[in-house]
C-alpha cells in the first residue's frame, strides 16, 4: 500500500494553502533543492566540462525516460525525454505519417489542447502534401476513422474538463481502420494507470511539469513503439539523435532506437530537478493513486454539489470515464476562482467558464478536499465573489 503520509511529506507546499492546480504546476518535491545544489556545486561547479560524461548528463534523457516509461506501461529503451511536449507532438506526428504516406487526414478531436493542433497544423503546412486535420466531437472519433486517416491523435485526458478517452479501445478502432495512433499523456502520465503497450499505441508524448511535478517548463517525452522505432526518420534531425553525433559527420544517421528522437543539448538542470521529482514515484503504485484520486474526487463532487448547487458539473459524473480533475461551470467563474485563490484555494479558470481543480493524492488528502469545498460554500453564501469583482482584485 503506498503511504501517501509520506510522500506528501516530500512535497514543499506554502503553510494554509489547498493546492487544487498541480494538473497545471506540480508543486517542489523538496528532494529538487539538494540535486539542483549539487548539480550546480559538485558537478557543473567542479567537472565543468567532463560532467557530460563523468556525471551522466549525456545519457540522462535516456535515464530519465526510462524512470518514466515505468509509469506509462512502456518498456526499456522505448522513451526519452528532452524538449517541450509541443515539438515531441511535432516529432511523432511526423514520424507516423511517414509511416502512412498513402492517407491524408490527422483525425483528432474538440477536446485537443490548441497547441497538438496548432502544431498539427504547421507540420502539415511544412510537408505540403495535402495533409488536412480532421476535427470532431470526442464522441464521434471511432465512427469518423475511415481509409483516408493516416493518424489518429488524441490527448488522452481533455483538458478542460477531464473527460477521459478509452486507449485500447480507440487505437484498436484506429489500428483496424488502418491508422497509427499519437496520444497525448500530458493529464495522464502521473494521474492515472496508463499502459501503452497493451493498449498497442504506436507514438506518446507528454510534458512532465503537471502530475509528474518536473517543475516549470521540464523536458517533456516521446515513446515509440520497438516496432516503429528503427524505421522512424526523424524530421528534426538534430546531431544528438545522430548514431554517432562526436564523429561529427556532414550526413545524417539517425541513432540507434529511441535515441534518434533526441535533438539537441539537452537541459540537464531541467532533467536534474524532473529526476529528483520521480524519486518520489519510489515505493507508489499508481493503481493505489488511481483509487485515492477516485476517492478524493467522488468527496469533492458531493460536497460541492450539496454546498454550491449553482456550480455545474462538466466533467464526466462515472469516475471510470474521468482522468484526475474536477471540472465546474458557473457564470461567474473567473471572478469567483480568483476569489477562491485569495481565501488559499488554489485551482484555475479556462474561458469561458470552467473552474478546473487538479485532484493529486500525492500530496492532498481528505482534510484539503473538505477545507476547498467548506470555502467555496463560504465563499458562494456571502456571494465574495462579487465582492472581488467589484474591488478589482482580480489579476
Ligand atoms: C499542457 C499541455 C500542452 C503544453 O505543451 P508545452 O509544449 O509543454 O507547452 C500541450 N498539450 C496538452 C494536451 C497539454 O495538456
């Protein structure tokens, strides 16, 4: 059973504050201050140079994958980290219509963050080969893959208001279509039970600054599957993905396996503090986290109902059919979760209504999922909200 006493112990959270937002920014795990210390005193500080091999930093994005494909049902050799969960989308995405060139339609859904379509979208304008990206309801994606779509690429857990997709289910759908599938784990790794090999998914990526807790902008990653990888071109073809980047050759070859997915110098304090963070992962089941944040949510979704009958539900009521956020709809929502954030409740608003909470059994229990829901119920009777409102305070 994991002890979740203890690993909340290894988070710093400030004194009086609920932490309802780290789906956005996962808070310090305390470890990140001695690594980041003596990553500056002892290894760049007195190795300069020679850390990038007497340190390990050359191979830490294929270190610090591996620590994280234990969490996401991938195996050995199949993840590395590096860059922004932007460009990895880029990389997959590229790499899996490669790998279908007589089909011309990325299929995904309204669900999809803007930046997996923005990102889409400029890879298909770069290739010029008359790719268009097909956009439909997140109920209708199986019925709308057909022989013309060459991916399907979804993010796994909608953002917005946590909705979450059925992996097996869809990438079979997908695969009997004769399409590849690139899913998006950015609300998944870390939040819930993710399993890509038995679900056969083709390409992941993900950002690790949410339920993961890298801290601001950390590497994100990308996982191949082993029986795409070797014969993956990587469009961005940079020398650390080369197979032999210190032989400084003038033409490309793409590295052994997962390896070529890499690009350039990679950030190693960045890398540093996300390897520190998944030492909290030690000793966690992330089923025993799944059933906690259940737990946690079906608290808060009752309270909150009973407490603010004026809020909506937007996420799915089933818990099954919900990654690990609570979502809520309410007029005033802007105002009020700036209202809430004042009173140390901290979740955020998306436009054009929704009040997110990030539900993170890590490092929240019952007392702080209570203690949000009494304040929101404080907060909606004295209507402070409106309050907060009229005096300008919000930001
Ligand atoms: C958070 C998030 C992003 C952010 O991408 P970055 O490149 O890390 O800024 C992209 N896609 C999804 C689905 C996200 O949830």
């Amino acid at each position: 059973m994991t002890d979740f006493a203890h690993t909340r112990s290894q988070f710093h959270l400030p004194d009086g504050l609920v932490y309802l937002d780290g789906n956005s920014l996962g808070p310090l795990p305390v470890a990140a201050r001695a690594r980041i210390a003596g990553l500056l005193d002892d290894e760049w500080g007195e190795m300069l140079i020679r850390g990038w091999n007497e340190a390990g930093w050359m191979a830490m994005p294929e270190h610090v994958g591996e620590r994280i494909g234990r969490l996401i049902g991938a195996g050995s050799g199949t993840v590395v980290t590096g860059d922004t969960l932007s460009i990895k989308l880029y990389q997959a995405l590229a790499a899996a219509l490669d790998l279908r060139t007589g089909r011309r339609i990325v299929l995904s859904d309204h669900g999809n963050f803007p930046s997996d379509l923005h990102m889409a979208r400029g890879l298909m304008h770069t290739l010029g080969r008359g790719h268009e990206l097909r956009l439909v309801a997140p109920e209708a994606v199986t019925q709308a893959l057909d022989d013309t779509v060459a991916v399907l690429m979804l993010t796994e857990v909608d953002y917005r208001t946590g909705r979450l997709h059925d992996m097996a289910e869809l990438t079979r759908a997908a695969h009997a279509a004769g399409a590849l599938t690139v899913w998006d784990l950015a609300h998944s790794a870390g939040a819930l039970p993710v399993d890509l090999e038995g679900a056969d998914a083709d390409f992941a990526v993900g950002c690790t600054y949410k339920f993961l807790n890298g801290g601001p902008g950390a590497p994100a990653f990308i996982y191949v599957a082993p029986r795409h990888i070797d014969r993956v071109t990587p469009v961005l073809a940079g020398w650390l993905g080369h197979e032999a980047p210190f032989a400084f050759d003038l033409d490309y070859r793409p590295g052994p396996g997962i390896a070529r997915m890499r690009v350039g110098t990679p950030s190693i304090p960045g890398l540093a503090v996300l390897d520190a963070a998944l030492e909290v992962w030690e000793g966690v089941s992330i089923s025993d986290v799944r059933a906690r944040s259940v737990e946690l949510s079906e608290t808060f979704i009752h309270e909150v109902e009973r407490r603010c009958p004026a809020l909506e539900l937007v996420s799915p009521r089933n818990a099954h059919r919900r990654g690990s956020q609570v979502t809520w709809r309410f007029a005033g929502a802007c105002s009020f979760m700036q209202a809430l954030n004042d009173r140390g409740v901290v979740g955020d608003f998306r436009p054009p209504d929704m009040m997110r909470f990030g539900i993170t059994p890590l490092y929240l229990d019952a007392g702080d999922i209570m203690r949000a829901a009494r304040v929101m119920e404080t907060l909606m009777t004295e209507r402070g909200w409106d309050r907060s409102r009229r005096t300008g305070t919000m930001t």
